[in-house]
C-alpha cells in the first residue's frame, strides 16, 4: 500500500536563492492572509506535519532576536505567529528550526562552535517564551545537515543530543528530528544500530536523495529496508522519509528548481512506502500549488503536481 504525503518542510524564504528563482520574490511578497492561505492548502492535502526549515537566515531572523535584524524583505512583518496561529486553527503540528544560526553553508562550524551553538540554545529559549503558548508546537528540527558517511560523525552526535536536551529541558513533550543526507551510503550495520541507541533524538527523515541525483528511484526501497531493519534493532528513533519532489532546472544546487512529474513523484512513494512511517515532502513550497488561489508560488508546473497529486490522494478515499 502506498503512503500518502502527509507533512512537508516549510520555509519562508529558500535559503538557496539559486534554486528558489521560482517562487522566492512571491513568498517575499506574500501577505498575512496569503501565509494562511499556504498553511491551509497543506492541511488540505493531508499534511498534519510542517517542519520549518529556519527560524533564522543570512543572519536575520522571523522573530525578535536580540542579536539579529528581522528579516525585513519579507513583506509580512510577523510571518512566524501567522503560521503558528493558524497551525493551531488547522491542529496542524509544527517543528520549530533550532539551527542556521550561523552561515547555512557551514554546518559543520554550526554544530561544533561553542558561539553558533550557544546563539541556538538561546534561540530556543527566546522562541519558546514568545511562542511557547501554541498548541501546534511538537518539538525542534536541527536543519544543519550533516552527511552520513557511513555512520554519523561523533561531532554531530554531540550536537543533536545537546539541542535534543535543551529540547526537553524547555519541555519534556518536546520532540526532536533531524533530515539528513548520505541515505545511499549509510551502513545500517552493528555500529550503525549502537549510534542509533545513542542518540537522544525522536525521529530521523532520512533524505531519498532522488530529485538532487544521487539516488535512483529503483534503489530506494533496498537503501530504506536496510536502515528500517537498523532502526527496529535499535528501538530508538522513529523513520520517516524525507521524499524530494523536485528536480533542477540546470546543474545541481546552481540552478532552479521545477516540479517533479508525478509519475516520478508517485514511484518514490511506492518504493518508500513499506519502511518509514511517515512520507514528509521537500517541499510544498514551490513545487505544489493550490490551482486558483491566492498563495501562488514556484514554477507553472507546481499547479500540475498538485492536481495529479490531488486526483491520485481523492482516489484512495
């Protein structure tokens, strides 16, 4: 049986502008009511789960932060209470961005400088008191990615546990989750198996790696087998999938993205399916769009996916 989409990351602003040429400037521009607008066409499709990529970015932040400037190009001056707010309204669940609190392309300074990470652990205290109220709130997502090459680096252990604990200092409900690449690489073997029993963490979506071309679509279902068979020897961390839905324009990570045909789309599901729990998209945001309204945003294809995405989820009710 095929799983659905049901969660999505979520962003503000592409934090890389070459791959957002299609709908950063309307995000940008978007309003109050257009932000609504894009959180209930998610709930729509089914998707009870948003991870928000960054609370913060280029050194700016989507909320008042002592040591950062607000993100004033974006035209709605207070885009992250508009999203928690109406999360709420849509019993939506929502994981807050604890990272980028450095330059986004280095995350291995930003997961083992005392300063970056110490300006993170303020972050969560200083959002938690200003948005700690919302019901929608489920925990804390790390965006600094490391590759697992092979196994985890000890480093980014370290990390994850010490924003994990902060996590559950701030709230012992909290949850905490991680989207990391080198899917196609990971040895879900005995050592594999004691990191996962060592981490502090609530759930990992492991990147398909499908739309940035290191992965093929027919080698998926063996690369998930393998770490959904780890995961079950470990007891620790539940797996999801983080499915890309995308592909690029040009060259990778230099070029825009555009949509992926849901013919692909839907081969990822299947294979995907039988090992993780959940399937969360990257993203919503630009590569689906609801047809006619008002939060318009990515390439003109993002109407299509959404449609055939549509048509394919209203066939399995």
């Amino acid at each position: 049986m095929i799983k659905p989409i049901t969660g999505t990351f979520f962003e503000f602003d592409h934090h890389n502008r070459a791959e957002g040429k299609y709908y950063n400037d309307a995000m940008w521009s978007f309003t109050e009511e257009q932000w609504r607008a894009k959180v209930r066409e998610t709930a729509e499709l089914g998707m009870d789960t948003l991870v928000l990529m960054a609370t913060a970015l280029y050194f700016e932040t989507y909320y008042k932060f002592d040591e950062f400037p607000y993100a004033k190009h974006l035209a709605c001056e207070n885009v992250l209470e508009v999203l928690l707010d109406e999360a709420d309204k849509t019993g939506q669940k929502i994981f807050l961005s604890a990272g980028f609190y450095g330059d986004w392309v280095q995350p291995d300074v930003n997961t083992t400088d005392p300063a970056v990470i110490n300006r993170s652990l303020k972050a969560m205290n200083i959002l938690s008191e200003q948005y700690g109220h919302h019901k929608c709130i489920e925990g804390w997502y790390m965006p600094d990615e490391w590759e697992i090459d092979g196994h985890f680096d000890d480093r980014f252990i370290k990390y994850i546990n010490t924003i994990s604990a902060e996590a559950r200092r701030l709230n012992p409900k909290n949850k905490t989750i991680i989207g990391p690449y080198g899917t196609r690489i990971t040895k879900p073997d005995d050592l594999y198996v004691k990191q996962l029993e060592s981490l502090d963490l609530d759930i990992i979506a492991y990147q398909d790696e499908v739309g940035v071309q290191k992965t093929l679509v027919e080698q998926e279902a063996a690369y998930y087998e393998g770490l959904w068979k780890a995961h079950e020897k470990a007891g620790r961390a539940k797996i999801w999938a983080d499915m890309e839905v995308f592909e690029f324009e040009g060259k990778v990570y230099q070029s825009a993205l555009k949509p992926a045909p849901w013919e692909r789309v839907k081969a990822q599901m299947e294979a995907i399916s039988p090992f993780v729990e959940k399937i969360i998209i990257y993203a919503y945001q630009g590569m689906m769009t609801k047809p006619g309204g008002i939060a318009r945003c990515g390439f003109e294809t993002a109407e299509t996916l959404y449609t055939d995405y549509k048509n394919w989820l209203d066939s399995t009710k």
